[in-house]
C-alpha cells in the first residue's frame, strides 16, 4: 500500500516568512518544501487547493518543487481555485475538482502601489513584466491541456470562472468530485440522531466516519506519526490544531484525550479526538545540560556555605583572640639606649644585625 502525504494550498500564495504563513492566510513556497522534506518515504502528494492565488513567481517555484519532488502529485480543487494557483494544481498527474468548486485564470497584473517610482520607464517595464508572465501562464495552460491557443487566450483576456464541467471539457482537471456520495454516507441514518454532548465518545465517532468517508471520496489514505513507545497514531492532513487523530489506520478509533509525544519530542494534547495543543517538548541533550547545570548550581551552593561557615567560625575565633589581647597587660619596660630611646642602634652598638638598619645603596648599586 503506497503512503501518502497532504499539502494544503489553503490561502493566497506569496514569498512570505513560513513561519507567519498560517496566522496571515497565506501558503509560500518553504511551506511545501517542509512537507516534502518531512515525508522522505511518501510515495503520493495529495495537493488540497483553495485559493484565490497571488505571486507569479512563487506560484511557479511550488509548482517546480512539486514536480521535482519525483513523487506522484495529485491535486484536489476544493473550493476556488484562481490565478496562479491553477498553475500549482497544474502540478498534478490526477487533477481532480469539486463538482461546486471554480477554476478561474486571467492575464496577470500588477499592484502600482508596488511601484517604487512611477516614471515612463518604469511602467514599461512593469508591462514587459505582465507580458512575459501572461505569454508563461498560457505556455502551460496549453501544455498540459492540449486546448487551442486562440481559445485559451480568449478566456484570459476576460478572466473567465470555469465551472467543473468546463475545466474538465478544457482538459484542466481530469476527473470531477461528485459530492452526493459522501454526503449520502456521512448522513447515514443513526441509532440516535441527537447523541449526548455529554457522551463524546459518539461524538467522536461520528466525527472518524465522516473523516473516513472524505477521505474514501477523495482516494486519500491516513498519514502516520510514530510515538516515542513505538506506537503509531494516523490522521488526515497535518499534525495541527482541529486535527483528528486516530489509533487506527482506517480511522475509526479517536485518540484517547491526553498528551501524545512523538518521536522526535513534539507533545500533541487531544481532547475530544482532535488535537487542540502543539508544543515542543525539551530535548533529551537539552534536558542533560539542564539537569547537569542544576547539580553544579546545588554543589557552589553548598560550597558557598561551607565557606561562609568557615568565615564565621575565623570572624569569631578572631574576635575571642582581640578580646583576650586587650585584656593582657604588659610589663616590660625597654632600656633607655640614650637621649633617643626609640632610634635604631648601629650593629655594633647593638651586637644583633636584625636591628641593623640597611644602609643606602648608590644609584644603580646591587648586593
């Protein structure tokens, strides 16, 4: 059984920090280069597309990644799918469509709010620029549709909304995604049509074969995580907020609610089946440095208290000593060496050289 990965093309399509994409509705180009490298074994891409479109150029560079990626591509238009995002659902071997679903392409334009100066020059460049993506938009249009050129240039020129039947008349998509199937089986009549909120377990349930049954329609298969036991959890789409996720690979048996740690230390919480919390758990190496900083912290510590003790025990020792010298008193009175009782002797006055004062040496005099 072939694995397969998703890649949803949901939102307009610009060179835009990765990072910042899903907050602002937007997909760029390192967004799909993160799911084909994070999916080395896939043998299928399934390509979720609704989008309104956006860049030329970014539009093009997914659309090169895809095909490069060496895998099979299958796209799969949801909702609109306009501009240069029918270049990315061009991508597709197997190129299916939504019955309700529209496939929209126009000539390009550009957004003069864009422009940095408006000289002569300036907007024809700008139109040489327009020209160029217009002539490349409709290479591959015919490319990969076959349709006379005359025909295809005619819809751009209005920008045209094709329905699922004309984008499959047109060679756009190859196959059209009948929804009354799926609603059919989604809405199969249950024991209970008004299950507990309280029982989530139901809710749950209802939620894995309504999952499946989108999935059968779609021809998808669960993608797999694998826990740090060794385990394995499935689900359709990506590990994200909303994500159901499942113990079984056809998708009937909800997670239980708890935190889930995969492999690689990302902490998954489920509630109800879905996930609602993605976090990264510490590293095991960044857990080690910790744990080893902690125990050099507690061992200064317990130095610096020694230390401290042993400062204690000296201050009062000393303390105890200046005491016991105040209280001694002496009585020895030195003999009276002349007028000067207090001036060194000379050696030999002395007859001891640890008085003898040093004599001065001459500039530059050495012992």
């Amino acid at each position: 059984m072939s694995k397969q990965a998703h890649i949803f093309i949901y939102g307009d399509i610009f060179n835009y920090p990765a990072s910042a994409c899903t907050d602002n509705g937007i997909v760029c180009l390192k967004n799909v280069i993160d799911v084909i490298n994070a999916n080395p074994g896939a043998d299928e891409f399934i390509v979720h597309i609704h989008s309104r479109g956006g860049d030329v150029n970014e539009g093009f560079a997914i659309y090169d990644a895809l095909i490069n990626s060496g895998k099979k591509i299958t796209t799969v238009i949801e909702g609109l799918c306009g501009s240069i995002a029918t270049v990315v659902a061009l991508a597709g071997t197997t190129r299916r469509m939504n019955e309700n679903a529209e496939f929209m392409i126009h000539n390009a334009w550009y957004d003069p709010s864009a422009m940095k100066e408006y000289t002569a020059d300036a907007y024809a460049g700008i139109a040489d620029f327009i020209r160029e993506a217009d002539d490349k938009l409709l290479a591959l249009y015919i490319k990969a549709t076959g349709a006379p050129v005359n025909d295809i240039r005619a819809k751009m020129d209005r920008e045209t909304f094709l329905s699922s039947d004309e984008a499959l008349a047109l060679g756009f998509i190859t196959e059209i995604v009948q929804p009354g199937k799926a609603v059919a089986y989604i809405y199969k009549p249950q024991q209970s049509t008004k299950p507990k909120l309280t029982n989530m377990s139901k809710v749950k349930t209802l939620v894995a074969k309504a999952t499946k049954a989108l999935m059968a329609l779609a021809g998808a298969q669960a993608a797999e995580a694998t826990l740090e036991d060794g385990t394995k959890i499935y689900y359709d789409g990506d590990l994200a907020v909303g994500t159901a996720v499942f113990t079984d690979e056809e998708l009937t048996t909800p997670a239980a609610d708890g935190d889930l740690v995969l492999e690689d230390g990302t902490v998954l919480t489920i509630a109800a089946g879905a996930i609602t919390e993605v976090k990264d758990e510490e590293k095991s190496d960044d857990k080690a440095d910790v744990a080893a900083l902690k125990a050099r912290v507690k061992a200064l510590e317990a130095k610096n208290a020694a230390l401290k003790n042993e400062n204690t025990e000296a201050v009062n020792a000393l303390a105890k000593f200046s005491t016991r010298l105040a209280a001694m008193k002496g009585n020895y009175i030195p003999q009276n060496g002349g007028n000067n009782p207090g001036k060194f002797r000379s050696a030999q006055q002395s007859g001891n050289s640890r008085f003898v004062r040093p004599e001065k040496k001459a500039k530059g005099e050495t012992k």
